[in-house]
C-alpha cells in the first residue's frame, strides 16, 4: 500500500523477449525493439535497464512479483496471458507462466485468458481450457495478427459479428463479464487501423451484460476514447503504459488524464503499470505523492485530483470492476512473504535480478 491506500496493477506482463522466442523475426523484434524503446525513454536512470540484453530476456514470474510487491507498492496484480503466438513461439507472456502465477500467487494475482479471434473455432476451444485451468477474471485480446508465410498484418474489429461476437458470447456462457483489448499503440512498424477505438462501441452495444476495458487509453484517440467512456455504462480505461508517461513526459500524462476525466469523470479509470514493461514505483509514487493537475487542464477535467480521486484510479475503480473484496485481499496478505519483506524496507530497483532473492 501507499499510505494506507490499496493498490491495484491492472496489467502486467512477464515477458519471453529473447530473441529465441521470436517466430516472425523481423515484426517480433521490431515489437520487442519498441518495448525497450519505450521503457528506456521513460524511465529514470536509476529504473532502466541500460544494457538491452538484460531486458530484452525472458522474465521469470518470481522477477514480476518481486518488482511488483517488494520493490513497489502494489497489492494485488494483474496478469494477461498474451496471444501472439503469430509473433512470439510462446505468445509473448505465455499461458503456462500465468497457469504458474495463478498455482504459486493465488492471494497476490488475478490472471486474464488469452486467445486470437481470427483462430474461429480453435480460439473458441482454447477459451474454454483456460477458463477451465485458470478461472481468469478476464480475457485480453489484440486486435490484429500476423498471417501467412509473408506474416501479412490482419485486423479485426470489436464489432464484428462474424469474428469478434461468437468469442464475446462464449466468453459470456463461461462467466467472463471483462473483455479488454489492446488500443491506442501500435504494435511495432505495422499499419494503425487496427489500434483505433471506434469499433469498441458496437461491441459494448451488443453485449450490454459485459465490460470492456480500453488499453492503453489516451495514448492515442483520446477523445474518441472518452467519448465510448461516456456513452456506454460498460466501457472503462485502463492506464498502462499512459501511466508511466507521468515520469518523464508529465504534461503528456497530464492531457491524457485530463481528456478522459473530460468526458467521464475519475470512475472508470484503472491503473495498469505494464510491468516489466516499466518499473512500477516510479508513475505511482509521483502520481500518489507530487500530481496534480495544471490550472489550464483543471479547466480542461473540470476537476482537480483529490486523495479519494488518486485511491479510485490507482484500487478502488478496478476493485469494483472485477469484484474485488479488498478487505478480504488484506488480511489474505498481510503476513506472506512479500509483505514481510517489504517492511523491512523497500527493495532495490530489480535487485532480484541482481542479487537472486527468493520471491
């Protein structure tokens, strides 16, 4: 916790970015390049990895949940199984680390299915087993693939009878009420349309008995995305990568949050930190502590950020999303080991990775 608030990372992510893991070598790099980019560009000195070869690896669960809840603040986290098997040999964040995570962090994660639409009746099938085997909270999905010996990019559409709502109604008989999908940044040098949010409203339209959860939002589209927000009761924003903006591109983050508290108000906005993507502490330590807005963009959000406004984004907003009692969360994990190690102080930034502590 961060002064007594509960910390929810909506998002995050134990990466296989080895170069061994590549399948479609030169767009998967060109999304692992993108990824380093990004966490080097926003992160401070002593939060990057500066030698690309140490992150661009494939991280061990045990590596996520010490950064997450012993060298930060967060409480309970979030993990997506990642369907780019198109791309990755193992789809990037892979099924059986999230069956791992789910089997050895019970009271520390709540984990998201994974599966690519454009597979038809096989991604149906695969929904199924990992509902089976995970009890996701969610499911998380991409909207493109890579296809064919030429790894031609293909998108689909959230709205798109044929493709996308078989997987929403099936996903609906299993009891999955949260759909989230990938917007706003492109998934390295591949064509834009995919990542635009117009298609999310159809989808919300149709199936007003489920949420969906906008990544990525405001980094692109941000009206567009805000507009959804207000439109439809079921439709929230999730912050990853956003997020991390605050450290280094403050004013950026700041237009952003300002946009969606424009057209919607502070309740259906979630935190998500993409770790290992950034380090965690960095974007909620200034966002809890030092953020606020500025004067023009008060005018802008109608509204500054109060304490109750910064608790709702960073637990209490994703807490009511996917039913979370955080109550029954603290007391599950007020003695494990991540708690007692985090009062002894907080860790070093990846000092398990240095030092090999036992998460």
């Amino acid at each position: 916790m961060i002064d007594g608030t509960f910390v929810i990372d909506a998002v995050t992510h134990a990466y296989n970015l080895h170069p061994s893991n590549y399948r479609a070598a030169r767009y998967a790099e060109s999304l692992a390049q993108l990824i380093y980019g990004l966490h080097s560009g926003l992160s401070d000195d002593e939060y990057r990895v500066s030698e690309p070869h140490r992150f661009l690896k494939d991280w061990s669960i045990h590596e996520l949940a010490h950064l997450l809840f012993v060298e930060g603040d967060v409480d309970l986290a979030v993990h997506h199984v990642l369907p780019l098997q198109t791309l990755y040999h193992d789809g990037l964040c892979s099924y059986e680390k999230t069956r791992e995570i789910r089997k050895r962090y019970p009271d520390r994660f709540l984990v998201y299915a994974g599966v690519d639409p454009l597979r038809g009746t096989a991604a149906l099938d695969d929904l199924e087993h990992q509902v089976e085997s995970l009890q996701p909270s969610g499911l998380k999905l991409y909207p493109a693939a890579w296809l064919g010996d030429s790894f031609r990019h293909t998108g689909w559409r959230m709205d798109d009878a044929r493709i996308a709502f078989p997987l929403f109604e099936r996903a609906r008989k299993l009891g999955i009420k949260n759909i989230a999908v990938h917007k706003g940044l492109p998934m390295g040098a591949v064509p834009i349309e995919a990542y635009k949010v117009d298609d999310i409203g159809g989808a919300a339209d149709a199936f007003p008995e489920l949420n969906f959860e906008i990544v990525h939002g405001g980094m692109a589209f941000l009206d567009e995305t805000g507009m959804q927000l207000s439109l439809f009761p079921n439709v929230y924003v999730n912050l990853e990568v956003t997020g991390a903006l605050i450290v280094k591109r403050e004013r950026w983050f700041a237009e952003a949050l300002a946009g969606l508290l424009k057209w919607a108000g502070p309740a259906k906005i979630m935190w998500g930190s993409g770790t290992v993507f950034c380090h965690p502490h960095p974007a909620i330590h200034k966002f809890w502590h030092d953020f606020q807005l500025p004067d023009d963009l008060v005018k802008v959000a109608g509204m500054q950020l109060t304490p109750e406004i910064k608790r709702m984004i960073l637990g209490e907003n994703y807490a009511r999303y996917a039913g979370v009692d955080i109550e029954a969360v603290k007391a599950r994990i007020a003695h494990d080991k991540f708690s007692k190690r985090r009062a002894q102080g907080r860790a070093r930034p990846y000092s398990y990775t240095e030092d090999g502590h036992d998460a």
